[in-house]
C-alpha cells in the first residue's frame, strides 16, 4: 500500500487552477480553443526577474504589523487575440485575511 496523504489538497498540489483559462478549455473572449497557461507576471528588481505578487494586509491601519498575506499572480494568455486572464494561486490564503480584516 502506498502511504497516501488522505484529503492533501490535491487540485493545489498541481497549480491547475492556474493552467486553464476560466474552467473552460477556450478563450472567453474569442473562443480560440489555444491558450497559454501558466505565464509568470514578472517585473524587474535590480536586473533580476520576480513574481508580481498580491498582497492584502488584515490589519492595514497598524503601523508595524499588517499581517500581509501573499500570493503569487500568473496569467493565462489566448494564442490567438491575446486576451489575458489572471490568477493567484492561492486565493483561499488571501480571502482568509479579508475575512480577518472584516472581523
Ligand atoms: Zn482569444
């Protein structure tokens, strides 16, 4: 028997909610059926490559302590007319801090 990790958050192991544009496999502007998932959202910092990420903050009047929560932005791209999806990859993590920043 293989030692399986019931219930390990499969569908996030595989970043495949990045890998597809919407749920459906075609643009939703255009209806092109090839797409690129996946695609980084870079910007530059002292000549090296980084991830945008987006940031919600539970707690954004303290001075110190915001207790950011991250996530990193991708994009998913239609070959033909270029129409651009984004995504985070973790979005439960910053609905968390929303959820906090509300309470
Ligand atoms: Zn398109």
């Amino acid at each position: 028997m293989a030692s399986g990790r019931g219930g390990f958050c499969g569908s996030w192991s595989k970043g495949g909610y990045s890998e597809g544009m919407n749920t459906k496999d075609q643009c939703a502007k255009c209806g092109h059926p090839e797409l690129i998932p996946g695609v980084r959202v870079i910007c530059k910092v002292e000549g090296s490559d980084q991830d945008v990420q987006l940031r919600f903050d539970c707690d954004p009047h303290a001075v110190f302590f915001k207790r950011a929560q991250r996530s990193v932005l991708t994009a998913c791209i239609c070959a033909r007319c270029g129409f651009t999806e984004f995504f985070v990859n973790d979005p439960a993590s910053l609905y968390s801090a929303y959820r906090e920043s509300q309470a």
